[in-house]
C-alpha cells in the first residue's frame, strides 16, 4: 500500500516529532510517499533546496500514486487542505486525524464532508488503533 501522509509545513513545525511518530506506525501498512514531513532539518519555511513548482509537481504525483490519504489536521495548513481536496477529486481513501486538544475548531469542509473520515485522538496509542482500524478496510 502507498500511504501519502500530510502535515503541515508552512503553516508551523510545531508538530514535527508527532508526525515522526505517524510515519513510523504508518510505515507498518505500506510505503510512505512523504516520509519527509517528519524531517527534524524542515523547517516552517519548507524544502529550499528545489522549487515550488517541482514541490507541488511531485507532491500531486504521489497524491495520484498513493492508496489512501492520511492528515493529520491539529495544525490548519492551506497546503493540507489542498491536498485533501485533491485526493478526494482522485477518489482516494482520505482520514484526517486531529488532536482532542486543539485550539481551533475543524473546518466544516471536512467535517460535514460524509466522503472524509475524521477521527480525534488523545496520544499515540489511539493513533495506531486509529490508523489501523481505517487501513485494514482498505
């Protein structure tokens, strides 16, 4: 299974070791497309090595290339949310997973969305029951 993770980058990196912390339970159903939204070198100001048109060029081909679509939305991130809306224009299997304890209230573009499973979770442990309960129907 090729799993296309989402977190935020531009919109914060306060997240960063949590999203380590996905990847490597995700890592246990398949191959993950975006291992590098961990990356503890990412900083808020993204990848500055290529540019952004090649960033969204390779990221919308492993969208198109990936099974399923997991975000983990606590952090709000216009990016994020782009891809979201991709995916679910692609047909794709979409969760978004967010933090009981964030400060902001949920989009209702994904909440009302019957076509996104959204899911809170408390630690880490409630993330792996999540995910693997979502990736086993897939």
């Amino acid at each position: 299974m090729k799993i296309y993770f989402a977190g935020s980058i531009r919109g914060g990196r306060e997240d960063q070791e949590l999203y380590l912390e996905f990847i490597k339970i995700l890592s246990n159903f398949g191959t993950v497309l975006t291992e590098h939204i961990g990356d503890k070198s990412l900083s808020n100001v993204g990848e500055t090595i290529v540019s952004d048109s090649y960033i969204y060029e390779r990221d919308m081909q492993w969208v198109r290339e990936s099974d399923v679509v997991v975000a983990e939305v606590s952090t709000p991130s216009l990016g994020v949310g782009y891809e979201i809306g991709q995916a679910q224009s692609m047909n794709k299997s979409v969760l978004c997973l967010r933090r009981t304890t964030a400060e902001k209230k949920l989009s209702a573009m994904l909440v009302g969305n019957a076509y996104i499973k959204v899911a809170e979770y408390s630690t880490i442990n409630d993330v792996a029951d999540i995910l693997r309960k979502f990736l086993n129907t897939i």
